[in-house]
C-alpha cells in the first residue's frame, strides 16, 4: 500500500489525468498516435489480420519513436502483407536466420534487427504451432492473469509489452479480458519518470533509461493502487500515461501538461512553451 500522503495524492492525479484524457483536454487534444488506432488500409476492423498486424507492431515497439513505426509498419503492411501473417512467415522463410526476413525487419528502422528477426520468425511459429496462426486465439478461454502468461510466454513480450497488448486489444475490443483489474500495471520508463517527478512514490527525480529499472516496481504499484482506490479501469490511465510520456514529457511541453501544477518540472516552468 502506499502512504497516506502519498496515497491522497496518487489518487488526485489519476483523477485529474483521467478527466484531462476523456475531455480530450492540452496534450490529450489529439490522441491518434494510440496504437489502438493503427490499422493498415484495406483491413477489416477486428479481423484476424488487425490483429496480427497489432501483435507484431506492438513486439516492436520500444526503443524507437512509436510515431515513426506505426507509420512504417502500415506502409510495409500493404506492400507485404503476408510478413504479418504467422503461416506465410513459417513457410516461405524457414529458419530464424533467413537474409529475407532480416531485409524485412530492417525496413522498419528497429534498433535490433537481427533480435528482432529472430523473435519475429519465432513468435510466428508459436502463433501458427499454438493458436492456429490467429492471435485473438492467445485470449480464449482465459482470464487476464492467465492471458499474461501466455503473451509472456512469446519472445520479446515482457511486463510492458505483455500488458500493451492486452490494453490494445480489450480497447479496440478485439478481446474481452475478465479479471483485468488483477494484472499488473504495465510500466515503463515514462510511467516510472512522471510518478518520480509528481512525487507519488519515493523515486529520484533523475532517473533516466540506465538506472531506472530498480524503481519499475515501486512506480508500478503506485499506479496500480490508485487506480483501485478510485475504481478506476487501469487500461485508460495508461493510455492517458502513454501520451503523456510520449508527447507532453518527452518534448518538455509543460504549458499544456494537465498534471503540471503536480510535477517538478512543470512546477519550475510556470507553464512557460
């Protein structure tokens, strides 16, 4: 559990985000970068190819900008729809190691393309092995601890990833998920920065991509517990974060933060562009 003053205070902002999120208030104003709003062309909503196209972006999406992914990724999926498809990956390339896929990979602009490589053609023999090629399957017939593991159980999917996926899915309702208020917060860098930053939790207000991991926990648990003291659905408090940290605290854009009154680096600023 948190501090009492602590706990006053997480809760405040959760409130605050959440209301800033809804009314589509400052940073929140447009908000079609959510991954829950990337579809490529000439994809049937909710279909079995959303989806799959939905799970391989979200494996890559972490240590670049998202933005430029997303967008990468929908222009790649209508020249080659069939790498999105777990089937026409195990068939056409065979090994993990294949030139083809790496060349793929590598159009999309990810850090680690050969890592990526590899658990792309992996997670494509998992999704074609297990779930018949069709990743809406991950969630039959399980609640959403259980769905945890199983996305955890794919390469590259971990606490955030795993919990991304979930988010995206239930919001764009390709899956219903019972349960979901006892699945972990997902948290990353972003989330643990601003909760140090609102001082919500007993992190330093210094942490950056190197020393930040100790504290994912403490952040998390924060989150975690705020959201259930205000019975608030933990999914659209971590799309509020999501933007939040992507947009708002990433570019310093303090004037138009809904929680910079809260921050110490909105505080400092004065609101100031």
């Amino acid at each position: 559990m948190l501090g009492n003053q602590n706990n006053l205070r997480a809760r405040e902002i959760v409130k605050v985000l959440l209301s800033a999120f809804e009314n589509k208030e400052a940073v929140f104003s447009d908000t079609k970068e959510l991954l829950e709003n990337q579809i490529p062309p000439n994809v049937s909503y909710n279909s079995k190819n959303h989806a799959n196209f939905l799970f391989y972006l979200i494996s890559q999406d972490h240590g670049i900008k998202s933005s430029r992914l997303y967008d990468r990724a929908k222009r790649l999926y209508e020249a080659f729809p069939e790498k999105f498809d777990p089937q026409s990956i195990v068939e056409e390339h065979k090994s993990p190691d294949n030139s083809g896929l790496l060349n793929f990979i590598k159009l999309l602009g990810v850090r680690y393309a050969n890592n990526s490589t590899k658990y792309w053609y992996k997670n494509s023999e998992m999704l074609f092995d297990q779930y018949d090629g069709d990743t809406r399957n991950i969630f039959n017939g399980v609640d959403g601890p259980e769905v945890s593991k199983r996305i955890r159980s794919f390469y590259g999917f971990g606490p955030k990833i795993s919990g991304l996926l979930v988010r995206v899915f239930v919001g764009t309702g390709i899956a219903n998920v019972d349960k979901i208020e006892e699945m972990d917060f997902p948290t990353d860098i972003h989330d643990t920065r601003i909760a140090a930053l609102t001082k919500i939790a007993d992190i330093p207000e210094d942490i950056t991509e190197n020393n930040y991991s100790p504290f994912v926990k403490i952040a998390q648990n924060t989150w975690k517990e705020a959201c259930k003291d205000k019975k608030i659905n933990w999914l659209q408090v971590d799309r509020a974060l999501w933007i939040l940290g992507s947009k708002g605290c990433t570019s310093n854009r303090h004037y138009d933060c809904p929680l910079k009154k809260y921050c110490v680096k909105g505080v400092k600023s004065r609101g100031h562009f």
